[in-house]
C-alpha cells in the first residue's frame, strides 16, 4: 500500500512561536514529532485541503508534517486503520463499508482503528462535459460514453458508478488522477467526468480556464431517485463556484471527515483539532469548501467512533453531546 511523497513538508524554524503555542498545550508525552495526512489524487480538492490543513497544523504546533497522495476516503481508511499514516480524510459511505468490513482494498477487515476527528465539508456529485460534446443533461449521455469516475477506490469510484446505473446510464468506466481525466476530456479521450468533490474542484476550474464546459445538473427526479438509493443528501452547487454556471446546480453530496487513527494521544489530537476549528478564516484560505469546517458541524458524523481528544475539543468548545459509546476507548 505504497504512497507517493509530495513535497508539501513543512517544518517551523522560528523557535519562539513553538514554545508560545506549546504553553497552551502543556503534555506533549506521545506526540509524534511528525505526521502525515492522507488526501487523493492532485488536481482534486482532497489534494488542496488535505495538504493545506496539515501544513498550517505543523505551523501551528512546531511539527513536521505534510500532505501525501493517495487513492482517497476508501485507502485513507485503511492507511489511518493500520497507522501508516496519522491523518486522512473520508466520506461517511466509505467509512461505514470500511468498519463494516466491506472495504475492497481489505475485505473483511472491520477498520474501527480510525475515529472520527473533525467535520470537512460535503462533497457534491456532479458531471462535467465539454460544451462541444453537447451533453447538456444526464439523459444526453450517449450509451457506451466513456466516463472518468477518479481514482480506483475513490468515493466517486466506488458510488458515481451506481448511481449512473440507477439512472439507466450506459458507459465504459474509467479511472485515474483528477488532473489526468480532465486531460484526457479536453483531448476526447473521455466523454464525461464524473466528479465527487469539494467544489470548486481544481480540476474543473482549471479546464474552465482552457475550453468551454458544461457542469450538468440532475433533474429533480435524479435528485430524488438517487437520495433513495443511496446515502446521500439534497444538495445546489452555488453559482458562484463556477463561471461556466449562471444558476445554481440541483445535485447530491456526502459528508467528509477528517479521520485519526484511535491510538494516537488525546492531547495531541485536541491539539490539532484547536487549530484547525478555531479560526475558520485560514481554513477558508485554503479551499473555499473549509466554510463548512465549523464546530457546529460535529454531529454530521453518524458513522465512525470519536478519538477521545476530538470528542473533548467538540464537548468543551462546542456544546457537543457525544454519547460514551461513540467515544473509542482504547478496550
């Protein structure tokens, strides 16, 4: 379960502002003196955050620590399950198939070594084409379109394909990198891509930039046959996210969370928790999806047990009432 090193490691040089953080969190026994967090492919909004949160955390707390390439929420479950990463970030659905033991990358393995850390954002499934295919909606795409659904594993991989089935979409599945299947649309290599993804996704916005797209809305009717079979809900995708949208787009999306793997310490995960919900505004200036990065947003886990420390920053900071049975306790 190999990853790729992305250079996105930072590590504090100014000493002073170190000692100033670490008054405020005085024990330190355990804590790594560095971390890594899984994202997904580059190009994707996993990518951007996931790096973004850790370098501000290993700023913040006088660590090292970075962003690392992976195949997204299914493969960040299990590196953050075995501990070959500290971090990484899911979407409920992946993380119930992986705690139930239904994750393909290790079926039968019941991944309960990662908890629940602190709210993301919501992922919006959502289908781009080139304005020159003349896909303009769902019932447009032409029986054998070869769709790009991300990488293997990926949240889009493993749901866009059965909700295009649902919807009595005929295609040919292909996978790979954001930035890679948004080259390979612009070159006619794809028809469709299929996104699940904090918008705005870099890659759609950087296709934007280069050719005309459309950004396909469902009809209300998808919306609503899609909500029924999976579990997603109701979802517009602002205009403003796009240029290439003048109206809100009708869509579905999937809540993400940041994930921790059960055994690190409480302190320091309390640590990394403060930071980033403390001051949305940074988060905000690393993706515009961190608007949902707020305390207020705790209880959207339904899902996976809470690290003790998490649950501590959200029961003292935010009014939270976790029950005891969802906090890990290590037995």
């Amino acid at each position: 379960m190999k990853i790729s090193k992305i250079s996105t490691l930072a590590l504090v040089a100014a000493l002073t502002s170190t000692v100033v953080f670490a008054g405020g969190h005085q024990d330190r026994t355990g804590w790594p003196e560095s971390f890594t967090v899984g994202t997904a492919s580059q190009g994707g909004t996993y990518f951007a955050y996931g790096a973004g949160w850790a370098n501000l955390v290993a700023d913040e707390l006088g660590l090292s620590g970075g962003g690392e390439v992976t195949g997204g929420p299914m493969q960040n479950m299990a590196l953050v399950h075995t501990g070959e990463v500290q971090f990484g970030m899911t979407t409920m659905g992946p993380a119930s198939e992986s705690i139930n033991g239904t994750n393909p990358i290790a079926p039968g393995l019941k991944m309960t070594g990662a908890c629940a850390m602190f709210p993301m954002y919501q992922t919006p499934f959502s289908v781009t084409a080139l304005t020159s295919s003349g896909i303009q909606t769902i019932a447009d795409i032409p029986a054998g379109a070869r769709i790009g659904f991300g990488p293997a594993g990926s949240t889009s991989d493993t749901y866009f394909p059965r909700m295009m089935e649902e919807l009595g979409v005929d295609f040919e599945r292909r996978n790979g990198g954001w930035t890679d299947l948004g080259g390979q649309l612009q070159d006619g290599l794809l028809d469709v891509i299929a996104f699940a993804a904090g918008v705005p996704v870099p890659a759609v916005s950087q296709l934007e930039v280069q050719t005309d797209v459309n950004i396909i809305e469902f009809t209300e009717e998808e919306q609503a046959t899609i909500m029924a079979a999976f579990p997603v809900s109701q979802f517009d995708i602002a205009a403003d996210s796009y240029t290439s949208l003048d109206a809100d787009a009708r869509s579905v999306s999937m809540w993400n969370f940041s994930i921790a793997n059960c055994d690190l310490p409480e302190s320091f995960v309390y640590a990394v928790v403060d930071v980033v919900m403390s001051d949305n505004e940074r988060m905000m200036g690393i993706h515009r999806a961190a608007r949902s990065t707020v305390p207020e947003n705790w209880d959207k886990n339904t899902v996976m047990m809470w690290h003790p420390g998490a649950a501590k920053w959200f029961t003292e900071n935010a009014g939270a009432t976790i029950s005891a049975d969802m906090i890990h306790s290590g037995m």
